[in-house]
C-alpha cells in the first residue's frame, strides 16, 4: 500500500468533539454535560467524545464529567504564561481546571479577532508545553474553493499553524471549510476525501510521524450526513457546533460511529 495516501482510518478510533460556542448559561452547560454523559455511555469503546464550553463553564462542565471519559477542552488560549494580559485565558489555566483539549485557529477566531496562523502556532505551543492536545482548525472560505485555491489555503494555514512541537500525538487537525459552518451546507464526501488526503500529505512533510494523526471535519455535521461524512477515509472524527448543543442531536451523531 502507497503509505503517502495511508492513514489508519479504520482502526484510529474516532473523536467527536462538540463546540458549544458561546451559547447557554451555566444551567444550560450542567444540563447537557449531564445529558452527554448518559447518551454517550454505550459509545465510549467506539469514540473519544469531547465537549468545549465556553470558559465561564468549563469548571461546572468539567466536575460534572469527571471520571466519565467525556473530556473538556477549551475554545482557544492565549500563547504567553502568565501576566498583565487583561481578559486572556491561558492553556495552564485551562489544564488546570480540567480541560485536556483546546480548539485553536478556529475560523471564527481567524475572522472576528484576526488570528493568524503565526498567532495560532504561538498558541499551540504554549498548548502542547502545558500539556493539553491542540485541534488546529483550517479551512478555507467559499470564494477561496470557487478560485480553485481551497488546498493552497489550507497548505499554508498547516504550513504556518503547526509549531514544530506538534506530533501525531498532541495534534489533531480540523478541516472546516468556511462556507460549510453554521450554514447547513456540508462538502461533498469527495472533497473532504480530497482535502483530508491533502492535509495528510501536507502533515507528513511537518511531523515526524503521522501514524496516530486525527484529522476531523467540521461545518453543519447533523445526524442525517454524519454516518457518510464519518465512514469517509481519511475521516478521523468531526468537530460539531450547532448539532452538539442538543443531547440528541449530537447521540444522533455518535451513534453513526
Ligand atoms: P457547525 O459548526 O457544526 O454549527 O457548522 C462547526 C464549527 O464551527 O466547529
């Protein structure tokens, strides 16, 4: 087998991560960490299942899942430790209160507050030193994919996103076209085939080892197209907004596992 277009697909269990975004008040954030635990329990042997509140319920989030298996994560960290950093969360303070993932370069951040992918690669350094997984999210936007230039994009935002302390083991990556979040549009199975091929091969000329390298896709997974995004190779797992918000929404998903 050509081990440039090889990944461990069907063997790699699958990550479902949930992005609640900044939606719902701390009831609204038990309740579902609550819901989660029960829906998810009969998957956990097929699926890593991760949610990321927002960071004013992380700490209620995180005690309620608590030797579940379900894990926390942040949405994003500042890179520096510590300091006169009015408003910033720092990936210690985030290890510290329980997460074990932090979702970075996520377009919205691109977009609303001007993260580059330099700013990104800062913070997942800082992510990996305090020991939390990154999800690196890349993806480009609709005029970018109807330009013919959705990989060159991508390529560069993985070029410049990945510090050269990221491994296959303290990594994983989202593709998340643009056009596709919260928007009810998904990509094709083919394109993300395509894409996830791509980032793959890109990754490999990063990371020493690619072997346990999760890439997930994201942008309007629902339970009715999660069994064939999900069953698609080179398909390690999806990042969920607004279908992880709901318990059955996203059991709907799981369950496609
Ligand atoms: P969506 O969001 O599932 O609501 O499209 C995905 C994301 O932004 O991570």
């Amino acid at each position: 087998m050509n081990s440039f277009f090889y990944s461990k697909s069907e063997e790699m269990k699958k990550l479902i991560a949930g992005n609640w975004k900044m939606h719902g008040d701390k009831d609204f954030a038990s309740g579902l960490a609550k819901g989660i635990i029960n829906a998810v329990s009969n998957h956990l042997d097929k699926a890593d299942i991760l949610v990321c509140p927002p960071f004013v319920h992380i700490d209620a989030v995180a005690n309620i899942l608590k030797g579940s298996q379900v894990e926390t994560g942040g949405q994003d960290c500042t890179y520096v430790e510590e300091g006169a950093y009015t408003g910033d969360v720092s990936a210690n303070m985030l290890k510290d209160i329980g997460c074990s993932y932090v979702i970075l370069g996520h377009s919205e951040r691109r977009q609303y507050h001007g993260e580059t992918s330099e700013l990104v690669s800062k913070k997942a350094i800082a992510a990996h030193q305090a020991g939390l997984t990154t999800i690196i999210c890349v993806g480009e936007n609709e005029a970018e994919r109807k330009n013919g230039q959705a990989q060159a994009v991508v390529g560069k935002q993985l070029e410049e996103s990945l510090p050269s302390c990221a491994t296959d083991q303290n990594t994983v990556i989202a593709y998340e076209p643009v056009w596709a979040i919260g928007s009810g549009l998904t990509a094709q199975p083919i394109d993300i085939l395509t894409m996830h091929r791509f980032i793959y091969e890109k990754a490999q000329e990063k990371l020493e080892s690619v072997s346990d390298l999760r890439i997930l896709y994201g942008g309007s997974v629902k339970p009715e197209n999660a069994a064939e995004i999900l069953n698609t190779e080179h398909v390690h797992g999806a990042l969920i907004g607004g279908a992880s918000l709901k318990v059955e929404s996203f059991l709907g998903i799981v369950s496609q596992i």
